[in-house]
C-alpha cells in the first residue's frame, strides 16, 4: 500500500467516522489540536487502520504520532516491515 493510498484511507476514517470537515485533514493537521482527536478515538483509528490494511497497529507505533503525515508514516512503516 502506497503512503497515498494510506492518506486516502485515513481521510475517509476521519471524514466518516468522526465527522471531521474534509478540508480540514491535511498532511499538516495535528490530529489532536486540528482535528480534536482524543486518546479514545485514537484507539478507534487504529482498529479502522487495521480493518484497511490487515496488520495490527501496535500502540507503540503511534507514540510519536502526531499529525495525519505521521499516522500515514506509521502505517506505511507497519506495512513495510518484516514480520
């Protein structure tokens, strides 16, 4: 999966799921102080995350998670590393 498609998958999560304005999820929008994205819901991305891509996203993946640029760098990263 190519980090677009990543993005692509992640904006409808968010657009979907938490009703957040299309126009507001940027590659720059801070999940939390943008888009109002709480420690719940961020759990809640990650199960969606794993329903997109079929790899479970471990919660120390998302540690350093900050903006939607470094969910779709998680992902990419959980998808391109050896089991």
């Amino acid at each position: 999966m190519k980090k677009e498609e990543i993005y692509e998958a992640l904006k409808k999560i968010l657009v979907e799921l938490f009703e957040i304005d299309a126009a507001k999820v940027t590659p720059q929008a801070n999940l939390y102080a943008d888009l109002e994205i709480d420690s719940i819901d961020a759990v809640d991305l990650a199960i969606q995350m794993h329903s997109v891509t079929g790899k479970r996203l471990a919660p120390e993946d998302f540690k350093q998670v900050r903006t939607v640029q470094d969910v779709v760098d998680a992902v990419h990263r959980v998808l391109h590393t050896p089991s």
